[in-house]
C-alpha cells in the first residue's frame, strides 16, 4: 500500500528497563506529531497554520493520555526531539522536527527537558511506553544544497562531515545512501554516516539520550538512506528497540522482492480504499511476504505523517473500518497515527499533518470506539498464558479469499474484512473447518458491531460467516471472560 512501506524492525540488547524486541511485540503504538497532539492551555479551537508551529507540547500530551490510553494502545511514539532550524522556510518551520541543526539541545517549541522527562515518567506510571523518533542520515538547512552554512550545525559543523551535495537517483543504491535529501529550497545535508567518527558520535548521543529521558524505543527515520553496518553499534548503543522507516520511491510499488530485507508492505491502502480491486495483491502479497520476512516483526500501519491520509482518497466509513481493523489485527506491531480514529481526511504532505485538538478529543466517534474494541481483543488475547507462541509468533495466513473478502486468522482470533463500502451488500462464507482452526461444535462470537450474535462451528470446526460491509471479528466465547467485550 501506497501508504504502507512497512518498516524494518531491529532488535537490540536491552537495558534493565528495556523492553526486548520480543516484548515490543505485544504492543500497539500511537504515533502523534508533538506540535499537532495538544497543546498546554488545553485548547481545543486554537487555529493552526498547517505549515507553522501551532503549540502542540509534552506538557499538553501528558494532559490526555487518557484519550490514546482509553483507544487500548501501550505506547506513544513522539517526534523527534532535537533543536530544529528556525525561522521560516519555502516549507514552512520545521514543527515537524526532522530538520536538525543542534542534536545536544532539545526543540524548545515541544517543552523543557524537565517537560521530556515528566511525559517518560507519566506513561511509564500507565504502565506505557515512550518512543522517539531520531535522525541520523541528514541535518536540516534553509537554502540550496551549494550554499549550506555548516557553523550553524552541533556538532557537524564543518563541510567534511558530509557527502557532496548531489540529487538522489532512487534507482542506484549508492545514490540513495550518499545523496541529499531535500531540494534547492530546503537541503538535507546527508552525513558521512560510514565515517567512524560520526558513528562514535551519534552512539554517545543515543546512549545519552535514552538515559536520560528513560526512553523505551526508538522510531529511526530515513534507514535506507544509511549504510546497513552503521545500525548495529547504534542499536547496540542505545540498548533499546528500532523501529526505522524504509520508504522511498523504490519501495512504493507492492513488490516484495525490491528490498525484502527491508520489509516493505504495501497492499491495505490499495486494496481497502477501492472498492473496484481485488483481493489478489493484498492475497499474493501477504503470502510472498510471508516467505521472505518474519512478519510477526513488522511495524504495521495504514497512515502515517508522511502518506495521504486513507479518508483523502475515499470518504466511505465502511472502508475506513476495514482498513483499520486489518492493520490492527495483523501481524506485528501495529501503529495509529493521531487523527484516524477521527476519520480525518488530510492529501498530501502537510495536510495530513492536522491539529487533533479541533476534534475536542472525542471518544465517542465511530473509529475511536472501533480502534478500543479492536486494541481490546488484541491485549485481552496477550494476556492468555500462550501468547508468545499462540499470538505473538504466529503468522497470520487468509484462511477464505474471494474478489472483495478476506478472513484472516491469528491464533485463534478471526478477522473478516472486505472492500465493498457501504453501498455493497453482504453475502455468506463459509470458512472450514480444517482452516477455522475451531472444534466442532465451538462457539464464536462476533465482537463488533455491538450485537454479539454467537455463531456455532459445525461438526467439522467450519462456520459460516456474514460477511461486510463492515469488518467482522469472531473470538472464541470460551475465553470472553475478563476482556472487556461483550459485557464480560
């Protein structure tokens, strides 16, 4: 999917409090931009430019996390955190965070460090985890590549710590790597990242950062423009989990085969937001994955502040469930991004970079109550004794496809989902026995849609199944209990 270059994941050697990659596995992670989550003064018709600063702080992020705790979800990822250039720019200001120019200060914008370390603190005491994203390929400068001041940069601050400027070829690895991001309005001055110098730096710094401020994870921007040896003493550095995005131009495409050590997905947009498409791809996809990847440690997601919002391309709610219910239930860590579960409907970069205080933190909106049920049965199925191997590690597989639906199982939850919208009219499946993964006999409920009808597997463990337009998700009756659904 368009949307979803999937990102690579790493594990790394944890520290006393770390989580392991293992244990990152069993989280779900809401991903908010610092400056567009909320603000200290609580507001929630403050305007916002949509290219300039609109007051988003920690002060005012640690003031709602009953809103992204009661959606179910176990960690928040920030943006980056580091001193960004100032002023203006063709672009607007760097509110987004990913133009650094001093990596030893924080972005005074977003908060003090007291601010920082109190967000750490709060979300550990929900028994939550803090993720940040972090920037090593490139430092951010207002002007063209030929005409960079370094001075202005901590601690690269001379020309020699960068590659000569030249425009990305994203059909030549080496260009990816050496070349600028960035353009002759805005330049991303692309570090020597090879050089064991700056190597040396940033590991300090990580290894700094991440103690002082307690951080769980990390979100690393713009891994494929970074040679693959630097990750391991970075990582090993830090002592936590990575989590690095692998988007660009050549992995835009679907095809698996292009960087599958890079563990792009691509399909859910596509398939989810048409309801003139197939099944095929997101079919072909899932199973060509499967044998090159282990997606059980994917990062999964459907939106993020780089892609089109999903509501942009089609505003049918059924879709939107859809999609968002396959994302949560699949495999791997799955990931929000602030202002789906409102259905914004934000294009290209920056309009999908919305203030989420303008919609007044509703709870009570469709998705919200849809990503808490969806989360619920997600974390209530963690919870079982054998949900390391019953869950965590087992990949999801379609156990029925057609041309607009899909039943994917997980363990022994089920999910339905199709792309005929809201117009479409729905139709029985049968899904057997021998693919239910259900005895004869067992009772399942369908957990969403607020009737908890049951439905009884045959003799042979088979069901039959109403399938759209909204998603359907069959859990097990025998195990209801303490979950939260149902009215257990």
């Amino acid at each position: 999917m368009k949307l979803s270059p999937i990102p690579l994941l790493w594990g790394a050697a944890s520290v006393a409090q770390a989580l392991s990659g293992a244990e990152w596995q069993k989280q779900s992670i809401y991903q908010i931009l610092t400056d567009r989550f909320a603000r200290t003064d609580g507001s929630t018709t403050e305007q916002c430019a949509i290219t300039s600063y609109c007051g988003g702080t920690y002060r005012g992020l640690i003031d709602h996390l009953d809103y992204i705790q009661g959606m179910g979800f176990t960690a928040v990822w920030v943006s980056p955190i580091v001193k960004n250039l100032e002023g203006d720019t063709p672009y607007g200001t760097a509110y987004h965070g990913y133009w650094a120019q001093d990596i030893y200060s924080l972005n005074e914008n977003f908060g003090t460090e007291q601010d920082l370390v109190d967000l750490s603190a709060a979300l550990h005491a929900r028994g939550m985890y803090l993720m940040v994203d972090v920037v090593t390929n490139h430092m951010g400068y207002n002007g063209c590549g030929d005409c960079v001041d370094y001075s202005l940069f901590r601690p690269f601050n001379n020309s020699g710590y960068y590659h000569p400027f030249c425009e990305i070829n994203y059909d030549d690895d080496n260009s990816v790597r050496t070349c600028w991001e960035g353009d002759n309005k805005v330049s991303l001055p692309d570090l020597k990242t090879e050089d064991s110098g700056i190597r040396s730096t940033f590991s300090d710094w990580i290894k700094d950062l991440v103690a002082k401020y307690s951080i769980d994870g990390m979100r690393i921007d713009s891994v494929k423009h970074v040679e693959k040896d630097f990750w391991p003493g970075f990582l090993e550095a830090a002592g936590i989990y990575g989590i690095g995005e692998a988007s660009s131009l050549t992995v835009l495409d679907g095809n698996p085969a292009i960087y599958a050590d890079w563990q792009n997905f691509y399909w859910v947009q596509e398939t989810f937001s048409n309801p003139s498409a197939t099944m095929d791809n997101l079919v072909n996809g899932i199973n060509t994955l499967k044998g090159k990847a282990d997606t059980t440690a994917l990062g999964v997601f459907v939106e993020n502040h780089d892609q089109v919002r999903f509501p942009s391309l089609t505003s049918d709610m059924s879709l939107a469930k859809n999609a968002i219910a396959f994302t949560l239930l699949s495999d791997g860590i799955p990931i929000l991004y602030q202002g789906q579960e409102q259905h914004f409907s934000g294009g290209d970069t920056p309009n999908q970079r919305e203030a989420l205080w303008t919609s007044g933190y509703n709870t009570q909106s469709e998705l919200y109550q849809l990503v808490a049920t969806l989360n619920r049965v997600r974390n209530h199925t963690l919870a079982a004794a054998n949900a390391e191997s019953g869950y965590v590690k087992y990949q999801a597989w379609a156990v029925y496809s057609d041309s607009h639906s899909i039943a994917m199982r997980k363990g022994d939850v089920i999910g339905v989902f199709s792309n005929m919208g809201s117009g479409g009219s729905g139709y029985q499946i049968n899904i057997s026995g021998g693919n239910s993964g259900y005895s004869g006999g067992e009772q399942v409920v369908q957990v969403l849609g607020g009737d908890c009808n049951v439905i009884t597997a045959d003799g042979a463990g088979a069901l039959n199944v109403q399938v759209g337009p909204d998603p359907v998700v069959l859990y097990p009756a025998s195990v209801l209990e303490g979950s939260g659904l149902c009215g257990h």
